[in-house]
C-alpha cells in the first residue's frame, strides 16, 4: 500500500497485522480520487473510521489543508500516527481514537470532505451517514464519499444531499453525496 501522488508520492504505508482492517485496494483508491481530485486543494477532511490512514494521507498528500483521523482501536490509531510520521504529514493531522457515534456526538468542527469506509458487515455506515446529515458538520457544497460491498444498499434520498451514482470496482461501490 503506497501514496499514489502528491507530496508524499511513493511512501510506502505500513499496514497492519491481522483481519480487523481492510485497507482499500489500490485500484479503488485510485478510482476514487481521480472522482474526488478537484475537492481536495484546501480542504478539510474527516477520515471517520481511519484504519491505516491511507484515504486522510493520500487527501493530505494531494494539498488538503487538514484531516481528522477516528478511529476506536489503539493499535489502529498507532499505526495512522507511524504512517503520518512517514509522510511526513503528521503537522497537518489529527488522531482521534475514539467510537465513531461518539467522536461525532461531540464534533464541533466543520468539514469539507468526509470518508466513511468502515467494517463492511456492521451497519456503522448507515448509522454514520444518518448521524452526520443530522448533525450538520459538512461545508455547503462538501461531500461524503462511501465505500461499501455490493448488496450494501444507501438511501437515494437524503435531505439536503444529492447522491451521484454508484461507482463499481470488483466488489466494491463508491458512492458520493454532495451537500446542497
């Protein structure tokens, strides 16, 4: 698992031990920024279930302003901070380890780019994407890019989000709402 572009191009992330993350494959990852790529100069970003950190740095690598990284697993949250350190990106970040409905009950912060990519087989998504329309921490035109197995379905309709269409890799979708 590298940086595909940017600052930290070429860096090699570390990635962890085990089956309790699932980084996203590079030819996804790849997909998804070439949709993304014009929203990323300056923005602000929350990678909300951060696992390895990848989809914050690569943001970060290519002229983010900031990220915000969540994540409920200490070791999770060690392995984000070893990768920042790597890039060299850690002045522009933030780890937060904490459950993700808890780090956005007390969110006071606003952003222009939210990640959502948690453990396929729990309902986090849905509850997340519920969570965050309710509460309001996306900028007036930001988005919040999904990723989900097939058969995942997403709500079509969410008030005051459009919702693009699914972008399908393999066995993965990626869709985007943008915040009206």
């Amino acid at each position: 698992m590298r940086v595909i572009t940017g600052k930290a191009r070429g860096v090699q992330l570390k990635t962890p031990e085990g089956l309790l993350t699932r980084p996203t494959a590079d030819k996804v990852k790849e997909a998804l920024f070439s949709i993304i790529q014009f929203e990323i100069p300056g923005a602000s970003v929350l990678d909300l279930f951060g696992g390895t950190g990848q989809l914050g740095i690569e943001v970060l690598s290519r002229g983010a302003s900031s990220a915000v990284f969540v994540d409920a697993r200490e070791d999770a949250c060690k392995l984000i901070r070893e990768n920042l350190k790597r890039t060299r990106l850690e002045e522009q970040a933030k780890v937060i380890r904490s459950d993700y409905l808890a780090y956005l009950e007390r969110c006071r912060e606003t952003f222009d780019i939210i990640f959502l990519d948690p453990p396929y087989a729990e309902v986090f998504l849905e509850n997340s994407l519920n969570r965050i329309t309710e509460i309001d921490i996306l900028h007036s035109g930001g988005i919040i890019v999904t990723e989900r197995p097939l058969g995942k379905e997403l709500p079509w309709e969410i008030d005051g989000y459009t919702r693009s269409r699914d972008y399908k890799y393999g066995k993965t979708l990626l869709t985007i709402y943008r915040k009206a």
